[in-house]
C-alpha cells in the first residue's frame, strides 16, 4: 500500500505504456500504489489534470506554477487561488526556488512567484509542494515568513542537506524522496533517509522524470515508487511495510483533502494501525 506523492501524469513518455494514463495507472495499482498526486507544472495544465482526476478517484492533483517556468503574465494570488478552488486542487505547487538554472528565470522573478503561491497556500488552508535546488537559505527564510506552520507542505524530490531538512521540518514540512536516493553517488540522502524522523517522509517517483535503479534511463511511472520505499526500508532497517503504511499516512496527514477519496481498505488499515 504505498502512495505516490508527486507525479507528472499528463506528461507520460510515450515509452510508459505507450503514454496512456489508464495502462499506467493499472499497473501502479497492480504494484500496490493506491494513491497519486498529479502535480501542475502550470496553471494551464490544471483543467487537464482535473479531467484525469475525474477519471480516476485514486488521483488528487494541485495548482501551481513551476519557479522555472517561463511565462508573458505571471499568475497573481488570486489567478493561483481560482485554479485551485475551480478545479478541487489539495495543494498548491509545484513552486519555489531553483538557482542551479537562474538563467531559465531570473531570480527575482522567483522570488516574487514563490511568495504568492506561498501566500494562496496559506490563505486557501492547502499545503504546498516545494520545489528547491541550490537556493537553502533563500527558501527556507521565505517559508518562515509567508507559510504557515499549522497546514505546512513538503520539499519534494529533496536533494539538499540534513540541516537543511531538520529545519523544514521543524517548520511544519515534510520531506519526500524520489528515485535519486537509488542512484549510487546518493549517499548523502540515504543518510538523510537514516536520520530523519519516518513521520515526516514521504515517497515519490516525480515520472516521467528520475526513474529509480534498476529502471534508470528510462521513463519513470508511478508504479516505481515501491523501489524508493525499498530503499528506504533497507537503509532504516524496517520492513517496506512500515516504510509504506508510515508514508501513505503521512500523505494523508499533510494533504487532508485527499483523504475523503481514499480507498475504504486504504481507510481501514491506516485506522487499524493507529496511523490516521
């Protein structure tokens, strides 16, 4: 029972399944993925990923504006806002800070796109998915001034430091890992995955993009969100059960608007656990 928590459903290689939704979605289902998150790169992509969500009651989706997107009329808080509530999004993002490629959007530029989806998150009472490379400090001063600690959100497909991460998490987020915790030259973030407390992680594939080893080098798809877990489970030292009920829970816990559509066995084996 394992939840995919960030994953690009309308931009599916023609590689998975030969790009059909439905085919991908069976196969996650039949690796035990009972959940995904369809995140928005843009707010154009949104009305698609509501359709998709409609389609399927296992798929929540969010609004956003990718930080490195390029754009003529930058969405205001309530364009940001109007997506989401129009289209019955559970977060906002992806948003934030990524300087590794300053050149794709100027930094102010970022800068300014992060605080309005962080204050739409904030006054829409929905967490927000983070995007954040090579901009620590930045990111996190931000996150202290115009997010809010009681509904939080997550650093997704995190590659930066443990203090980083603990200081996310004592603001409120969570930290989710993707395949790259596979690759071999990630011994930093298995540490991470070692240290961080299992309450506040959470999984994801981010497909098509980082598939996990042994996949590596194709497109990814949500069914591969098990060998993350695998992963984890096997530098923790638990079984990939706990990594999986822990995880799913955590899903649940942050983006609580995705919990009414959970599946009833998914439902009943977090409450049987003590885990939601």
């Amino acid at each position: 029972m394992f939840v995919d928590s960030h994953c690009h459903l309308d931009r599916l290689s023609d590689q998975t399944h030969g790009g059909d939704i439905d085919a991908t979605l069976t196969a996650a289902r039949a690796a035990h993925v009972s959940q995904f998150l369809a995140v928005a790169v843009t707010l154009e992509d949104v009305p698609q990923l509501a359709a998709i969500s409609r389609a399927h009651q296992d798929v929540a989706i969010s609004a956003g504006l990718h930080p490195l997107h390029q754009c003529e009329n930058e969405p205001s808080v309530a364009d940001i806002k109007d997506a989401a509530e129009q289209y019955g999004a559970v977060a906002i993002g992806e948003t934030g800070l990524d300087y590794h490629y300053r050149d794709s959007a100027p930094i102010e530029v970022q800068h300014e796109r992060f605080k309005r989806h962080l204050i739409a998150a904030r006054e829409l009472e929905l967490p927000v998915i983070i995007h954040t490379r090579e901009a620590k400090e930045e990111t996190l001063a931000l996150l202290r001034e115009y997010s809010d600690p009681r509904v939080g959100g997550v650093l997704h497909c995190f590659t930066e430091d443990l203090a980083m991460a603990r200081e996310a998490v004592r603001l409120g987020f969570y930290i989710s890992l993707s395949g790259i915790i596979t690759f071999r030259n990630a011994a930093p973030l298995r540490e991470l995955a070692r240290q961080l407390p299992l309450d506040r992680l959470l999984i994801e594939t981010d497909s098509p993009y980082l598939a996990p080893v042994p996949h590596r080098g194709k497109p990814n798809e949500p069914a591969w969100v098990v060998q993350v877990a695998e992963c984890i489970a096997q530098e923790r030292g638990i079984s990939v059960d706990e990594v999986a009920m822990q995880t799913t829970a955590n899903f649940y816990q942050l983006f609580r608007a995705a919990a009414p559509d959970a599946p009833e066995h998914v439902k009943d084996a977090l409450a049987h656990s003590g885990l939601l």
